[in-house]
C-alpha cells in the first residue's frame, strides 16, 4: 500500500515578509507575473514593487479578474508566455492563488503562493478548484506538483477582515475530522496514496491547534493585532489545513460544501469556502454513527463561539424543503462523490436527514 505526503518547497510565515519577496524569489528566477486584484495593488502594491525593484527584478502585473474559472488561467498563461516570465506569484485570496497555479503548471514556470489573507488551504497545496463565470462550483484538478514557494505575511493577514480568519477555521477544522473518516477506509488521499504518519499527526495538530487558540485568536484578529496565538491559527489554516488535507483524505463535509456552491442562496450572500465546509462538518457529523455525543458537540460549539455558520438560517436557506435538499444529496450520493470516503453506505436519504438534523443541532446548541 503506497502512502503518500506531499507539501510546498518552501514555506515562510511571518510579519512584513512581503518586504522581503525579491529576496525570497530571487532563486527562482528573473522575471514573476505578478496577479493580484487592485484592491491588493492599493494595500501591498508599494511594498512588493519596492521589494522587487531592489533586488534587480522586472515583474508584469495582471489584474486578477475576480473568479477562478478555466478562462482567467488561460489568460493568464498566455501573458505570461508573451512575457517571458519565469515565476507566477499570485497574490490575495484562494481564487487567485488556484489560477496562479494553474497558469505556472501550464506555462511551465516556477510557482509562487502570497495568501493576503488566512480563509483556505489553497496556498499550499497542488489543486485548483475551478468555477464558472456565474459562481458555480465545476470541480478541482491536482498538479503534479506543490507551490515551489508559500509567503503568508501575517502583518498583512491580520489586517484582513475578519470573516476570511473565521473563515479558514472553518476549512481547517474539517481537516481532521475528514481524514479520520476516510481513514477508516483507506480511501485514498489527493497525492495518490493513504496517508502516511506526518499527514495524520499534522491533521490531528491542526485540529487541536484551532481548538486551543481559535477564540483568542479571533478576538486578536478583530483588535488588528498580531499575537501568538494569531500566528499559530494562521500556520493551522494555511499549512497544517493545507498539507493535511492533502496528504490525509476528504469527505462529506467538502463533498457537500462544494455543492453548496451552486445554490442561488448561498451565492447571494457571498458565502465563502470554509463557510460552507463548517456546515458540511455538521453534517458529517450528524452522518457517522460511530461519532460521540460530546465530541460532536464540543465542534459545534467552537464553530458557534468562532461565528461559523452552523444553520441553514445562516447559509440563507432558511425556507429550503426537503425537496431542494434532495437535489443537492443527489450530487453528493452520486458515483465517485467523496462522500463514499465512509465506512458505510451512503444514500440521498440519509444525506438529507443528517442536513436537517445538523440544522436543528446548530440551533439547539446557540
């Protein structure tokens, strides 16, 4: 049985480190592609052209169009081959960091990941997870490799809004709690294989680390101020989450957050990943007949304490019935879904009623 872990070359975590991002790529190469939003260009712009411009670099800057669909990373690409560019670093949230990647793995460049704020494990990992241009979820594609190299400045994250922090608590807490389930099938991990001991202690450390230091970190966060407790939360969303994930397994609470994606509801209130992956957890919960009581609870009650979504009020689907649920069980009961990384059989049925039952959890336990 192969077991597998894979990770990034590099990882460096720490305040102002975007100050030092020439430095830091200069063994790369000459010439990065820049991709970041304009909102980014405004807050960080000044520093990393600064950063870059010492250290002898010519960089392209391109606009990050908003949406990681399979449009955007061929555009992407092209500027970068009619520019001669030898590493792509995007820089911002998980969208465009999944289309940086994919432009590098397509181009043949180095890649870079610069996450601006802490809200998913895309930074670190060899997946992009792909969208049409109307917000719908089509599915993610793996990379024969990781990013070459992962700068999170946490000066700058911890600047961010506060949602995106909660929000990859939310990614990050379904890191174990997945990997457990599929472990018990050995189903097999992202990287090809099962996990092997690392993937599973980083999982689990992941897992406690939100656990212990979640709620501080929060409150930190909201007062803008960089504390070790901050910076542990943003190691567990970022690399523990990332290299977990990965390397450990997936299940329901992916399977169903990914088709939270497409429903009209949840797209009109902006929802973001771990948003969606923190109800995906209950429901997983609610699903497995071999979880405790009082495990279950304590999750739940740490989602609650960090204001993770854990009602479908909450997701805006307040007034959904049984028959709209039934649509998106389908999807997650069909042939390949991750939902089948259980051990044990998997239905429509039992999909929906551990929906609803992990609705009427989250609200019994607010």
């Amino acid at each position: 049985m192969k077991r597998t872990l894979i990770c990034p070359r590099k990882y460096v975590q720490g305040p102002n480190l975007l100050a030092q991002l020439g430095e830091l790529l200069a063994p790369l190469g000459k010439k990065p592609l820049l991709l970041w939003d304009g909102c980014l260009k405004e807050i960080v712009g000044p520093t990393v052209r600064a950063s870059l411009q010492k250290n002898g670099m010519e960089f392209v800057e391109v606009d990050f169009q908003g949406e990681a669909t399979l449009a955007e990373r061929k555009r992407v690409g092209e500027i970068a081959v009619q520019n001669q560019c030898d590493i792509s670093v995007a820089i911002g949230g998980g969208k465009a960091l999944d289309v940086g990647k994919g432009a590098a793995v397509d181009t043949g460049i180095k890649m870079v990941t610069c996450p601006t704020i802490a809200s998913n494990d895309s930074p670190t990992s060899a997946a992009s997870v792909w969208y049409d241009e109307n917000h719908n979820f089509l599915g993610f594609e793996c990379w024969p490799f990781n990013p070459d190299l992962v700068v999170v400045d946490s000066k700058v994250i911890v600047n961010a809004p506060v949602r995106a922090f909660v929000a990859g608590m939310g990614d990050a807490l379904a890191t174990w709690v997945e990997t457990e389930a599929a472990m018990e099938t050995r189903s097999k991990n992202l990287s090809g294989g099962v996990p092997t001991l690392a993937a599973v202690h980083l999982g689990q450390l992941c897992f406690d680390t939100l656990l212990e230091y979640g709620v501080d970190a929060k409150r930190d966060v909201e007062n803008k101020v960089l504390t070790p407790a901050v910076e542990k939360v943003i190691e567990a969303n970022t690399l523990l989450s990332g290299l977990g994930f990965e390397s450990g397994g997936l299940a329901t609470a992916h399977a169903l957050a990914n088709e939270l994606s497409n429903i009209p509801e949840c797209q009109k209130i902006g929802l973001m990943h771990g948003e969606k992956v923190a109800f995906g957890i209950i429901t997983q919960l609610c699903l497995d007949d071999g979880i405790e009581v009082d495990y279950r609870n304590e999750i739940v009650d740490f989602m609650i304490k960090v204001g993770l979504p854990v009602t479908f009020e909450e997701l805006n689907l307040k007034r959904i019935t049984r028959d709209q649920l039934v649509k998106i069980a389908e999807v997650c009961a069909g042939e390949g879904s991750l939902c089948h990384n259980h051990p044990f059989e998997i239905t429509v049925d039992s999909i929906v009623d551990a929906m609803i039952s992990a609705d009427a959890l989250g609200r019994t336990r607010k």
